[in-house]
C-alpha cells in the first residue's frame, strides 16, 4: 500500500470533507488538489477520471475512485488503522442506511436548500428565497426525525466510537446547523444533539471544517 494517495476535491463541498474526515480517522497520509467543478470546462485529465464532473476522486497510485461511498468503503476496508465499520450485523446495516438516508433525502434540503439559501447566499450577498428555505426545512423535519430515532436506538450514531455513518453525516449537520432554523430544529432532537456535540470536537471533523469568510 505505498502508492501515493491523492483526494480531489473543492473546498466547502460536503462530500470533499466526508472523504477527508475518513482520510484523517484512518490516519492516512494523502495530497490533496483543489479542482472546482463548476469552472469549466474542467481540466482534461479531471474529466477523464470522473466522466460526470463532481467531485471528489480519490487516487491511489493508478487506481481512481468516485462516488463518496465507493471511496469511504475502499479507503475502509483496504489500509489498516481504526476501522470504521461496526462489528455487529445490526449496526452495520444501520450505517448503511444512514449513508442511504444522508444521500437520498437529507443532502438535497439540508444542505442545498436550508444552508445554502440561509448562510452561504447571505455570505455572497445574493438573494435568499424564503420560499426555498421553508421546503427545505419541511423535508429537513423528517430527515432529522428519522436520525433522531436511529441515534436513539443507539447503534450507531452514538458515543460508542465513529463510523462511516458519522463521517458522512457530520458535514451536513455542521451545515445545516449554521441556519438559525437548521440550529434550533437540531436542538428539539437530543440525541442526535448529543451526538453533533460530540462529533464537534473530534480533530477528524474540526480540522476539515472550510473557512466561509
């Protein structure tokens, strides 16, 4: 496993960070490049390793990877360090599903919607559709409700040491948080408060978290 680890990514996007978060709870050396892919038209060499233009990529050595989870799971189950995937039956199919959720359901309003429309439009002086960020948090209701059951059971998304539940989860929560709306909707759940409290702190979480000034 020497070959060189390389992350393509963009500042601020939040599966960039997903893929960093795993990198760093791995313990794993790697280089990162800044690609932006909604300058276009993309380098031809981006384009090559990733035929839909998102990001991120991960390369190791001559092999190149996208999709978030296909990168999380290969830098997971192919170099040593902590594992990040439960021992038990149960907890690891509920992993699965909160990536299922984050991606189906909970990136769209919590994320593009709510923190968008209500911090970052905000930041570049641009308009902000209320009307937007009210869908967004209708959606983002249930979302949050069914996170907050799960972090309830306990199986994941607990005290209990991190999984690739928390790595993917993390960057949409400390987003939608930054919302007065997305903040005050968290803390009427107290487990998944609970667990954002403690996620917080990890260095894995606050040393990839983007500067938005």
């Amino acid at each position: 496993m020497s070959e060189p680890i390389t992350l393509y990514g963009m500042t601020g996007s939040v599966y960039t960070r997903v893929a960093q978060i795993v990198l760093r709870e791995k313990e794993l050396s790697f280089e990162y490049e800044e690609i932006d892919p909604f300058e276009l038209p993309l380098p031809a060499f981006y384009a090559a390793l990733h035929p839909f233009g998102r990001v991120p990529v991960l390369k190791h050595g001559e092999f190149a990877l996208y999709e978030t989870q296909a990168i999380t799971t290969y830098l997971d189950t192919t170099f040593p360090g902590p594992s990040l995937i439960p021992s038990d039956d149960k907890a690891r199919a509920r992993m699965i599903q909160v990536i299922s959720i984050i991606d189906a359901y909970g990136y769209w309003p919590l994320v593009r919607q709510v923190f968008e429309q209500r911090v970052w439009n905000a930041l570049d002086n641009l308009p902000v559709d209320e009307a937007v960020i009210a869908n967004g948090l209708e959606v983002s209701g249930k979302v949050i409700a069914a996170l907050e059951a799960i972090s309830a059971e306990g199986l994941v998304l607990n005290s209990n040491g991190i999984t690739r539940a928390d790595a993917h989860l993390a960057p949409m929560i400390d987003y939608f948080r930054m919302a007065p709306e997305g903040a005050a909707m968290l803390a009427q759940h107290p487990h998944l408060s609970a667990w954002w409290h403690q996620m917080e702190t990890r260095a894995s979480v606050r040393d990839t978290r983007p500067s938005l000034s």
